[in-house]
C-alpha cells in the first residue's frame, strides 16, 4: 500500500497503484467533481436553459458549447446580416454578431489583400521603387492580366502612354546613353523583337544614336 494525496480534497488516503500508474482521487465523488461533466447554462440565442458541455469551437471563458441545439446556433448567426466583402464584393455573414460590425471582408486572403496592399500596407512607399540590378524605376499600377508582378518599368509605362498602347512582351526598350533612370523620350529606343535587342546589344546592328519615337 501506498500513501497518496488526494488533488481534489487533498486528503491522504492509502492506495495500491493502479495499472502502475500514481493514484489521483481518493474516492469517485473526487473524481466526478473534477472531470468535465455538463453544467446548466443560459443558450445564447433563445435563452433557455440546457446541459453545456465542453467544446473546443466556444469562445466564451468557461470553453462550454453556447447554444442548446444545432438550430439555435444557425439562428445566431443568420441575425447577422449579411455583407458585401469591401475586397472582392462577394456577399458573406460575420462570424458573430460581436464581429459583424468590425468584419469587412469574406476571408482571410481577401483581408490581407484588402489591408496590406498598396497605400496601406505599414511599407508602402509611394508605388515607386527602384530595382537595384536592373537600376531601373518600377512604377505600381496594379493587378494586370497575365502578369505576376503588379509593378511596370516606368519607361515602358511613358512609351505606352506616348503610343496609346500597351507594349507587347517582345517589344524592349534601349536607353540610348546607358542611364536606366534617364526616361526622358528622346533617350529612348523601341525594338520591335528581342532579337533586333539582342543585336543591338551586341554589335551586329548599330547602337541608336537618336529616339525612334
């Protein structure tokens, strides 16, 4: 036999291990007083009351379940009305009424898009930067079709407004005196294809003295 003490009423009482293991409780009124048994609770949403268990899901500070029936709990959340997410616009309810009026957008890639793009991500510097290998300025003009990136070379922006049009993926542009921050027009030279770039570039044609624009 072994002296133990109890955890619930702290008695000391004397035992023989069970299955090897230290006993906990003295007697089963300690051990029902200690496990999780269902306890009368107010329903949130119709007020009656019922036997709450515990639940993982409940955001309340006893980590009871908040509504006596699976009616109850759809009833609550369709009180909020719904939503049109201020990212995408889709239609969405809150998830409870005490986030309904916080909540602005359907999930959570819409909320980090919505919040931390653009203007008002905490890093935002104006839509402008520029790239350090390529020593070019790269201008914000957001989401384009067929595109990654969300920024666009700022000479490549100048010229399509100049023309009236997007410049294709093949069309490059050459800085004539070598300066990728010199956008000025008359320093720029439009190649209809990479290889009229490439050759350019390296000698077999001529290295534009003037602007083609």
């Amino acid at each position: 036999m072994i002296e133990y003490t109890c955890v619930s009423c702290n008695d000391k009482f004397m035992s023989r291990p069970d299955h090897g293991k230290d006993r906990k409780f003295c007697s089963r009124k300690c051990w029902l007083e200690t496990c999780n048994t269902p306890i009368e609770k107010k329903c949130k949403n119709c007020g009656c009351m019922f036997k709450a268990r515990k639940s993982r899901a409940a955001n309340c500070g006893d980590d009871r379940t908040l509504y006596c029936s699976k009616k109850c709990r759809t009833e609550n959340i369709i009180k909020c009305r719904e939503k049109s997410c201020a990212c995408c616009g889709k239609l969405f309810y809150p998830i409870g009424k005490e986030k309904a009026e916080k909540q602005t957008t359907c999930s959570v890639a819409c909320s980090s898009k919505f919040f931390f793009t653009g203007a008002k991500n905490p890093s935002f510097k104006g839509g402008v930067h520029i790239e350090e290998y390529s020593n070019r300025k790269m201008v914000l003009v957001g989401d384009r079709k067929g595109f990654v990136s969300k920024y666009i070379p700022e000479h490549r922006l100048l010229i399509a407004q100049h023309l009236g049009r997007m410049l294709t993926r093949n069309e490059t542009v050459i800085h004539i005196n070598n300066d990728g921050l010199d956008n000025n027009l008359s320093n720029l030279y439009l190649c209809e294809s990479m290889s009229e770039y490439s050759k350019r570039r390296h000698g077999s044609l001529p290295w534009p003295k003037e602007s083609n624009l």
